[in-house]
C-alpha cells in the first residue's frame, strides 16, 4: 500500500498531538506547521497528498493559505478543519479553492473518510494532472520528463522548478520577488540577478531553434510563459 502524507497546519498542541497519533494509526503520515508561512517553506520541501488547514493560525492563516496555494498553481487537495462554522466562512474558503471543510469538533473518523474520498477523486485525475503543456512543450512531473515537439530537454533541478512554477502561473506574469521567495527561498537582501541568469538558462534550452517563443518577459513586472504570443 502507498503511504500518504499529509501536512497539518494547526496551532492547538493538543489537538496536533491527538490527530497526528490517529492519523498514524491508519497508516497516514501526518507533518505538522503551525502558522501558514512556515506551510510554504514545508511544501518546498516535501511532497504531500492532502493539506489540512485550520484558519485561525498565526501570520498568514488557513484561508489565505489556501487562497495563494491555487493562485500559484498548486493543486494538492485541501481540507479545511475549524471551529468556524458559520455558511459565509465555508463559502469563503470554497471559493478560494478548498476541497473540503470539516468543523471543529468532529470525529476522528470522519476526517479519515473525507481524505480516503479525496484521494480517491483525485487518482481518477492523477495522470492527467501530473502532464503539463504549454503548446509543444510537455512537462511529465511523475518523471520529470520535459519534451518539445517531441524532443526531450535536458534541465537542471532549479531549470526545471522555475520551468514548472511558470507554467503553473498559466500566464500569468510572475515577478522576480515571487520567484526567488518560491524557488530559493531568498528575499530582497539577496541579488535577483540570479532569476535573470535562469530565464536566460530556460530560454536557450526550451526557445532557441523555435519560431514560436513560450518564455516572455513584461518589462517592469516580471516573466509569463505562453503559446499564445508569436
């Protein structure tokens, strides 16, 4: 059997401790964080197949957490747990992209069947979610296998994290900041010249030789990788 793994943002210790030993128990490998910036770094470094997100954690809380999950791109099931239970509250964190909402207090088992059906859902999709395109190009993240027009590319780790960070933005411009917080985990007192260097890396290996470019640049704001421009 697959183990799964799952992250558990929660500041109550004794609840971390109660649902960290369950979820063991049924053969579910549970991390824990307990305020949403420290999630970010966690996801960077591990792989995790369900999120489980109390809202009211310190600095960046469950809601927020989810809702930039989805705007960069990450697709990993999230199940809110929290004692917010009002209607307004779960219409929120539906509309920013949670997959399900359990409210506190609630049994132990429950929570097990709502990620067993989670998982479920989402190994109907496992195949296609994990094959990226952006016109030609073709990122297999299972074997982290980058073709275009049929012919493979040869990328370095961080070529191929910046390549599929960009092509999870779906368009959308990504500024050199958001790379470099996402990608190295560094901030404004590093020097972002080492993004420009990696973008020049990409665009020799997956646009040069090719009439249509995929990697652009918006002067002033940052890079977007699309088909869509000649």
């Amino acid at each position: 059997m697959m183990e799964i793994n799952a992250l558990l943002l929660e500041d109550d210790k004794t609840l971390v401790k109660e649902v960290k030993s369950f979820l063991n128990s049924r053969d579910i490998k549970c991390d824990v964080v307990f305020d949403g910036e420290v999630l970010f770094r966690q996801i960077r470094q591990s792989s995790y197949d369900v999120l489980l997100l109390d809202i009211n954690v310190p600095l960046l809380n469950g809601l927020e957490v989810c809702k930039r999950l989805r705007r960069e791109g990450i697709t990993t099931p999230v199940i809110m747990l929290t004692a917010y239970g009002d209607i307004q509250d779960k219409k929120d964190a539906f509309n920013f992209g949670a997959d399900d909402y359990l409210v506190k207090p609630f049994h132990f088992e429950e929570l097990l069947l709502r990620i067993n059906s989670i998982l479920r859902r989402g190994n109907t999709d496992k195949v296609h979610a994990d094959l990226l395109t952006v016109g030609d190009l073709e990122i297999n993240q299972t074997d982290m296998v980058v073709k275009r027009a049929n012919t493979t590319i040869e990328l370095t780790k961080k070529e191929y994290q910046l390549l599929v960070f960009l092509t999870k933005a779906k368009g959308r411009v990504v500024s050199k900041q958001t790379i470099a917080e996402q990608i190295w985990d560094i901030h404004f007192e590093t020097s972002l010249n080492t993004i420009e260097v990696y973008i020049n890396f990409l665009r020799n290996k997956i646009d040069k030789g090719f009439s249509k470019k995929l990697i652009h640049t918006k002067p002033g704001f940052g890079y977007y990788l699309t088909a869509d421009e000649s």
